[in-house]
C-alpha cells in the first residue's frame, strides 16, 4: 500500500468509457413499491441517468434496464 499525495483520477477523451454508479437506499416508497435509486454518471459528459429500484432487487433486473437505457 502506498502513502502519499492523493492523485486525481485520468480525465476521460470520450464519453462512455469512465462511469461511476451508485444506489441511494432508504427512501420513502414510491410507485410499485420502489424505494431506492440508481445513480449513473458519466465522467465525461457529465450525463446524469436515475432510476428507480425495489431495494431487494436482483442484478438481471438492475443489469437488463442499465444496458437497454444507458448503453
């Protein structure tokens, strides 16, 4: 492990290929009984994709909507 310096992180040249992801748990219920979001962000662009999620979801239905609508 090494010590020192924090670094920034490379800036991406196109769009697509460096995206962060992250959920936000814990909200109030919505429609369908969906209580969280899916945060993407791509680095880039700065383009912004939410979705809405039932906690308890399992990855094909979180992977499934993230390639049809994102990628």
């Amino acid at each position: 492990m090494s010590y020192g310096l924090y670094t920034p992180l490379p800036i991406p040249k196109e769009p697509q290929v460096n995206i962060s992801m992250n959920f936000i748990l814990g909200l109030p219920k919505l429609r369908k009984e969906r209580d969280s979001i899916f945060v993407i962000v791509d680095r880039f662009s700065k383009m912004t994709h939410l979705m809405s999620y039932h906690k308890t979801n399992d990855v094909m239905n979180i992977v499934d909507p993230f390639f049809r609508d994102v990628v």
